[in-house]
C-alpha cells in the first residue's frame, strides 16, 4: 500500500478539517483616532491610490468586482463588504487578517481560503513586505476608519 501526501501550504486560513476558516463573529470596526500603529487616511489609503485605485482596475464607475478603492469611498467598500469573488468571508473583517479575503488577494494566498484569481495589484509587482505588514497591523488593530 502506498499513501501519497501533499502539502500546499502552512495551513492558515484553514479548519481542522482543511477547509477554509469562514468567521461568524459580527463584523464590527474600531472606532476612534490614530494612536499609533498604521492609520487609514494616512497609511493604507495611499497604499490603495498607488497601486490599485487605477483606470480600469479598482477605480471610477465600473471598478472590477465592484470595488472603488479611491480615496473618499475605499473604507465603505472594504470594511466588512461580503468578497463577490469568495462568498461567506467579508472583503475586510476587522481584527481578523486572516478572515479577510482582500489581504488574501493582497499575500496571494486566496486559493488557500478557496478563492480564485490572480495575487493584487493584477500586472504590476507585489506590494511590498512593509505594506502587507502595515494592512495586516491596520486590521488587527480593528480597521478604524482614522
């Protein structure tokens, strides 16, 4: 008898069972200021203006998957809005990166939470360790709209 065993990952996002890990706690942000850590107005907006809120990507009337992430509409689009690529997990879900399919799409481990697609920004280099860094602080932190 031979057994064959793959591994595709470290196993985060999933259940005991390997299934994804969808969060049934109420999607509520923070509230409150900027008091240290990472900021939305000042360190995760200008992550979205440069590399996603672009002509035909995640800007203007018809952004992809429905999503403007320019400045003045970013948070209400993101902050615990269901994904449409992967129904059941919230685009953000405050306190919970790893519940959130944005920053899935974002690390390009979708697939590992069983969504699909490419790693964001779509055509264009990663971004960088520090900016993941900065938007996982952000959620963990509750995604305070600050």
């Amino acid at each position: 008898m031979v057994a064959a065993v793959a591994c595709a990952g470290d196993g985060t996002g999933l259940d005991q069972n390997g299934n994804p890990v969808v969060s049934t706690s109420p999607c509520v942000a923070a509230t409150g200021g900027c008091t240290g850590g990472a900021c939305f107005a000042q360190d995760i907006q200008p992550i979205f203006s440069s590399n996603c809120a672009l002509s035909g990507c995640h800007a203007g009337t018809a952004p992809q998957q429905g999503m403007n992430l320019s400045a003045g509409v970013a948070y209400a689009n993101i902050v615990c809005v269901p994904s449409t690529e992967r129904p059941g997990m919230m685009r953000i879900r405050p306190f919970e990166p790893d519940s959130s399919y944005l920053f899935h799409k974002i690390q390009g481990t979708q697939t590992t939470v069983g969504g699909s697609g490419a790693q964001m920004p779509l055509g264009a280099a990663p971004l960088s360790p520090q900016q993941i860094s900065l938007i996982r602080t952000w959620i963990t932190q509750g995604a305070r709209n600050n």
